[in-house]
C-alpha cells in the first residue's frame, strides 16, 4: 500500500511538473502573440488617427535603404581592392625590395590568412557591436594596413600590412551581404544583395587599371579611398533592425525599420516577423559548427564545403594575384592583359548578377565553371606550345582568352564553416601558385583544368537549383535537409526572412 502510495505521488509530481512546464510555454507563446497583436494594434491605429493609406512595407524601397546599400558596398569594393592588388604590383615590389619568390608568394597569400582569421570571428563580432560596428571595425584594420604598405621599407611591414588588410576583408566578406539582406525589402533583396559581388569585382579591375598606370605605392594610397567612404558613410545609415531586435531594443527595431520602409510605410506584419524569426532563432542557434559533423548533416556539409573547394582550388585567386606574370612569362604585354581582364572582368560581373535570378544558380554555375576549365586548357596549351618552341605568334594570344575567359566564376554566400574552407582553400592556392608556375607554367593550368572538371561532374550531379526558393527556407534547409530536391546551398545569408 505505501508503495503504491509512492508510485502514485512520484507520478502526481511528474505531471504536475509537465503541466508546469506546457503552462510556461502556452504563456510565453501568449505573451508574444499579444505583444505582436500589440504592436499591431499600435501601428493600424497610427494610420487611423492620421488619415494617411499605409503602404505595405514589403515592397516599399526607400531612399534610405538604397543609401545605405550603397555604402555599405563600398566595403565590397575594398575586398576587390584587396584581391586585386598583388598582381599589378608584383613587379614593382619586387623590384624596389628585393623580394625573392618565396618571399612574395608570403606577401600574396598572406591576405587569405588573415582573411580566415577575420571570418572565423566576424559572426561573433557582427553580433557583439551590431552590423555598423563590425564594418567600421574591418575599415580601420584596412586602412592600418594600407599604411603599412604605404610606408614600408622591409617585407616584414609589408606583410603585417596585408595581414590586417586582410583581418578586415575577412569581416567584411561576412558583414556586408549580412547587413544589405537583412535592411532590404523581400523583392529586392536578391538584387542588392548582388550589388555586394558586382562592387567585388569592379574592385579588383579598378585596381587592375591603376595598378597598371601607377606604382604599387600610390594604388595601395589610393586604396584606402574607398575604406574612408565607407567608414565615414556609416555615421549617415541606420543600423540592422534584425540586429536590434536580435538584442532586445524593440524600440529601436521599430524606429529604424519605420525608417528604411518609410514613414507612411505598414510595417506591422513585417516586425511580427522579424520578431518570430528571432524568437526560433534563439532555439535553432544553440547548436555549434561541432553540431555539423553528425550523420543527418553528412550531404549537406559535403555539397556546401565541396563547392568552395573545387571553386577555389580551380586556380581562381592563383589568376587573380599573379595576372601580370602570366601575361610577361607568356610574352604578352602586362600592362595590356591587365586592362583588358579588367574590362572583361566587369563585363561578365555585371552579366552574372542580371542573370543570377533569371536563369538561375546551379546553370551559372556550371556555365562558370566550365569556362574556366576552357580558360585553364587554352592557357595550359599555350605554355605546352611554348615548351615545345612551337606556335609562338598565338602563344600571347591564346594566353589572353583564357585569362580573359577564367573571371566568370560566379562565387556563392556560405556558412561559417563554409567560409573557413573557402579561405583556407583560397590561402593553398595562392601560396602554391608561384612554386608550380615555376616548376611547369604548362603542368599548372592543366591540374587547374582538371579540377574544374571534376568541379562541373560535382554541379551536376549533387547541386540543386534554388531560383524561387523563400530565403526563409533556404535557411532552415542549409544544414538540417537531407532531403536533395529541398537542400539549398546559395544564398544563404543569415538572419533573413
């Protein structure tokens, strides 16, 4: 009987505990759905009492909101500015200080380490001094570092400058598609959000250009312009509402939303949102990067790391930081090459972001990469033909389509993980491009020609199209769908709707 007794009362407890605990959270959930009810109520009556039609704030794009785009790409062009660099100034650096090949293949890749050490902390600094904070943080790191290289009188002021250079693109390559995707309207977001990687390579060609007019001295002045604009446009723009609410300044949130949807603007069911999101974000956020090495994530980790890694290692920053020495070693004019990939560069950048929504990604994707495996075999057969000693009138020409064929890559957003990959990759590449131009020009393309092979069987058969699929789910499907037809791998810019 006293058993019984027990076992009854053990069980009054554990229901009376349940209760409890399905009592909080039938609470909680009425406590936000009346604070959006609230907030609601707040807005509409704001509308009656004015007389003013509320337009919908989804699809209103303000003056405010295409400001603050547009500086905050111009840390995007400080990236490109940053990739771009090494390549016209090679000669010129090497020149005035000495620099063995060892010593600048240093220089070049140098930038990808302190790009990974930026990234592996932009998300935590992005949320620790908000969306603003971080891209004026990574602004001030660029500048340091162009001073750096400025006034440098040895490699080893050299190097540090390219170091925080790159310390500050490595939060910038995160911050600033984050802060445009979550300050944008839901129609427009994929448009500005491409702005980020047009200003990207119109960067690197811009550089491309100077470089090839000045010294490598006043490109890497005239670099610190663009961080300076920057930096100085965000004291005129409004920080991420997204953010703000992430923090807890509702207040805040609802002013600075009100603010990039307009005055007369309905933002009622937009924060209602905003503020679900968060709220499921808080229980999705729990888990770390350790999280990803389960069973369940096995496709998803491989198809979002695989992609990186065949883009990276098909030689794309191998092109972009050592241009001008293809271009002299295969006995075209540098100064030329340079210009003209710059051209071609800014071309195909602004093609690749008016088609990106209309024809999709996985198609530009696979266009992308199987021109630069074309790029990678001209090249490689023009360096075989001069081997041989055959063929050397074409030799310069051949040189210049493939060169001018590779900038198509069309680079995805990742995770963090992703990112860390992607730069990491990136730093191989760029460090062991020097080493095996020298030990076969030829043998380099042909490596790179076959990665991009594998790389378009890789698209083909594992990659799915995501043209028309809601931001929201893209998110959610990243890392947790091991469904193939629902796992999403662009655009995947956190804390979007």
């Amino acid at each position: 009987m006293v058993v019984l007794n027990c076992s009854s009362l053990r069980n009054k407890k554990v229901k009376s505990v349940e209760s409890m605990e399905e009592e909080e959270e039938s609470i909680t959930r009425s406590l936000l759905l009346k604070q959006k009810l609230d907030s609601n109520h707040q807005w509409s009556s704001t509308s009656d009492h004015g007389g003013v039609q509320l337009s919908e704030s989804s699809s209103t794009t303000t003056s405010i909101v295409v400001l603050s785009t547009l500086v905050a790409v111009c840390g995007s062009f400080t990236f490109g500015s940053a990739v771009g660099y090494s390549s016209p100034s090679e000669s010129g650096i090497e020149d005035e200080l000495g620099l063995s090949l060892a010593e600048y293949s240093i220089f070049g890749s140098i930038l990808t380490i302190g790009g990974m050490l930026g990234a592996i902390f932009s998300g935590k600094i992005a949320d620790f001094i908000g969306r603003k904070g971080a891209m004026g943080v990574s602004e001030i790191f660029c500048i340091l570092g162009w001073l750096a290289i400025v006034f440098s009188k040895d490699v080893w002021w050299l190097d540090l400058g390219r170091f925080l250079v790159g310390c500050g693109i490595g939060v910038l390559s995160y911050v600033v598609p984050v802060y445009i995707s979550e300050i944008t309207p839901k129609n427009v977001r994929g448009a500005f959000t491409s702005l980020s990687e047009l200003m990207i390579g119109c960067g690197k060609a811009l550089t491309f250009l100077i470089g090839s007019l000045v010294n490598w001295r006043t490109v890497a002045l005239i670099a610190i312009i663009p961080c300076l604009v920057h930096l100085l446009g965000l004291f005129f723009i409004p920080e991420s509402p997204r953010w703000l609410a992430k923090c807890g300044r509702l207040k805040e949130f609802e002013a600075m939303l009100q603010i990039l949807r307009g005055e007369n603007a309905d933002i009622s069911q937009e924060a209602a949102d905003i503020i679900e999101y968060i709220e499921n974000l808080r229980w999705i956020s729990e888990d770390g990067v350790l999280h990803l090495f389960q069973g369940k994530y096995a496709y998803s980790v491989m198809v979002a790391v695989g992609l990186m890694a065949f883009q990276e290692f098909g030689g794309l920053n191998g092109f972009s930081f050592y241009t001008s020495s293809i271009f002299e070693l295969a006995g075209f004019s540098s100064n030329i090459g340079i210009i003209a990939a710059a051209v071609v560069q800014i071309l195909m950048t602004t093609l690749g972001v008016l088609l990106i929504d209309k024809c999709g990604r996985r198609p530009l994707l696979m266009i992308s990469t199987a021109g630069t495996c074309l790029g990678c075999v001209l090249t490689g057969f023009s360096f075989f033909l001069q081997d041989l000693q055959i063929g050397k009138e074409v030799i310069p020409i051949l040189v210049l389509i493939g060169v001018l064929i590779f900038p198509i890559t069309i680079k995805s957003s990742a995770g963090s993980l992703v990112t860390l990959v992607n730069w990491m990759c990136s730093w191989v590449v760029s460090y062991a491009f020097d080493y095996l131009f020298e030990w076969s020009s030829a043998g380099t393309f042909f490596i790179f020609a076959v990665i991009c092979g594998m790389g378009i069987i890789f698209i083909n058969k594992l990659i799915p199209e995501t043209r028309g699929v809601h931001l929201k789910k893209s998110k959610h499907h990243l890392l947790i769908s091991n469904n193939k037809k629902n796992f999403v791998i662009y655009g995947i810019h956190h804390q979007c709707i």
